[in-house]
C-alpha cells in the first residue's frame, strides 16, 4: 500500500471562480492544486462575448495572489443571439478555449441560456469546423419532468439528436450524475467525453435528505440513486480517456445555501484531489488516477499535459466546518469529515 502518490500536475475542467471579493476569496484554494481551470461563464451579467471574457480574464488573474502559477481557461456563455463570428475571433485569437451551453433556466444564472439548440445551430457548426469544444450542462428544462429524470431525459431529447447532426463537434457532457450519461460517453465516438465531480462519486441523494435537509450537499444536476454513483465510480476509474476530473466546484456563501431556498452549488475545491484520490484510493485504482486528473483533460482539449508534478500523502486530517473566502464564510464539501490523504504540493 503505497503512502504517497506523485502525479503530473492536474487541471480542474470544470470551474466557477465567480467575481469580485468571492473571486479573490476561493482563486487560491483551485491555484494551489491545479495548473489550468476551464471557467465557467455564468456570471451576472454572464460572460457572453471575447471582450468580456477578455476582462474577465484578466479580473482573475490580477486577484491571482504572488507566487501561483495558473492558467485561467475562458468559456463563452451561448444565447440564443450569440455571435458565431466572435467567438471564432475569440477562439483563434486565445481567449476562449469553450463554450457553454447551459438550457435557459437549468441552474445557477442560467436565465439567458439557450432556449433551443436548434437557435445555435449556426454557432454549433461553427464550433465543428475550428475545433472549439462545447460544455453541455445536460438537464432538459421542462417543469413536468421529474428533477432526478432531467439528465436522463436530456440525452435523449437534445444531446444524442445534437450529435448525430454534428458528428465532429466536440462535447464534454458535463458533471454527469447517472448510469445513462455513463453509458451513452461510453458508447458515443471519441468527440464525446465528460467530467465527473467529487461530489458525485461521494455522495448519493441520501446525503441530502436523510436526517434532515442538507443544504451543503445540493447541487445541480442533483445527486442521484446509489446505482448512479456506482455507474460513475466505474467509469472514473475505468482507464477511459472519456472521462475525466472537473470539479464543478461552485461556491456560495453560507447564508445564501442555508435559507428557504438554498442555492446549488457544492464548494469542492479546498480539498478537491484529497476527494478524488479516496475514491481511487477505496477502489484500488490509485495507478489509474493520474489519467483521470492529469492527462485525459487536456488531450481531450488538444492542449499540452502539464510538466510539473503534485503529491498526496496518506495523512488523515479533519475538513474544517467552514473556509473564509475573502471574508464570506464557505462551507467546504466533506466539512467536519476525516480525509485520508493530504496534498503536499
Ligand atoms: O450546482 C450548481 N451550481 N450547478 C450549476 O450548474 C451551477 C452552479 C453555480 O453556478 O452555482
Ligand atoms: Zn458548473
């Protein structure tokens, strides 16, 4: 049983660094461990055109404390208006490296999503032809469908019709939460892959509702049965470059998660590689880790793999209950909980 574990330095594929006192606040928690981040655009206002990504942009990197060395990788929100020519400016000039698609009204500041894909099929053709990869937030939007179906329902109407109509556009179905979004990545040509969070191999809907109503553990998508963590611990570990490690980590201060209706959003990236590596830890897959964190993310992107490496060592220390971010107290995901191993740097 190995004590340490050395890997090239990973990349969180999936991030929200949010703006302001709060940007400041978590920016070093996802410095610390990752080298690169692919961050979200869903900001108010949402970051819809290459010159707002490009002051976005450089919002992070001057609250980049001395010392760390990053990358922050931009992502364009798509509205049904989104102008294709831009962002193909913005991808051939370097500012963007995706877009997002987020379904108007799926989730956290998703009001100016895209109300149907067919409104995009222009900037998804697009995409295609340059190579920019597409971020789905797979949930289908309609109030009649069930919260625990919406991933489901979601391959079926929208994203397996999408890419029968765009075969070379690339896609990272993001934050998958069930055995179907497994399945269908699995059985989809290699331009499909996508992300899986911590919180998604830890938890099952239980956390949230047995013994009372956890706020800390909602997020969008919602986590599901245990049959679907199972699903997605398989496919975590499994060796496969189709899917890879994007934390989703999504802060937001204590009171607005503790409230009559909390926000979505589990704030992972403190100890976000400690989570991981317990997963691959407990399923004996440790030699599998580094491609899940470190290489299938970027060859995926088309982007070079770090050349710097991270260790995690077999300590056992306890998550506090709350982190401050910039004077906003935040509650980690596993607070108050005993991890295994530590991250040394
Ligand atoms: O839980 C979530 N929080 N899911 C999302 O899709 C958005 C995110 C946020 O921005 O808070
Ligand atoms: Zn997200």
């Amino acid at each position: 049983m190995s004590d340490s574990i050395t890997i090239t330095r990973p990349d969180d594929w999936h991030l929200h660094l949010r703006d302001g006192d709060m940007l400041s606040g978590v920016l070093p928690y996802t410095a610390r461990q990752f080298a690169r981040a692919i961050v979200m655009p869903n900001l108010a206002p949402p970051v819809t055109t290459t010159a707002a990504a490009r002051d976005y942009r450089a919002r992070i990197m001057a609250a980049l404390p001395r010392g760390f060395d990053f990358t922050p990788l931009m992502t364009c929100y798509l509205t049904d208006d989104t102008d294709a020519e831009d962002i193909a400016q913005g991808f051939a000039n370097g500012v963007f490296t995706a877009a997002k698609l987020y379904p108007a009204n799926a989730t956290t500041n998703s009001a100016h999503g895209v109300t149907d894909v067919a409104n995009i099929r222009g900037v998804l053709e697009r995409m295609a032809e340059i190579g920019m990869v597409l971020c789905v937030h797979g949930e289908v939007t309609e109030s009649d469908v069930d919260v625990f179906d919406r991933e489901a329902e979601f391959i079926d109407r929208i994203l397996a019709p999408l890419i029968a109509d765009l075969p070379d556009l690339k896609v990272v179905f993001e934050h998958i939460t069930t055995a179907q979004a497994v399945d269908f990545v699995t059985q989809a040509g290699s331009a499909v892959a996508a992300t899986i969070t911590p919180q998604h191999l830890h938890i099952n809907r239980n956390a949230m509702l047995v013994g009372g109503i956890r706020p800390h553990a909602y997020c969008l998508p919602v986590a599901k049965r245990e049959l679907h963590r199972l699903a997605l611990r398989a496919a975590a570990i499994s060796g496969s470059p189709k899917f890879f490690l994007g934390t989703d980590s999504a802060p937001h201060d204590r009171a607005a998660k503790e409230s009559a209706c909390g926000c979505a959003g589990i704030f992972n990236a403190p100890f976000a590689l400690e989570s991981y590596v317990t997963v691959f830890d407990e399923e004996g897959a440790l030699e599998r880790f580094e491609g899940f964190a470190s290489h299938y993310g970027p060859d995926f992107y088309g982007l070079p793999r770090n050349t710097d490496t991270v260790t995690l060592r077999r300590t056992e220390h306890v998550v506090p209950d709350c982190v401050d971010a910039a004077g906003k107290p935040v509650v980690p995901f596993h607070a108050g909980e005993t991890l295994g191993w530590a991250f040394e740097g």
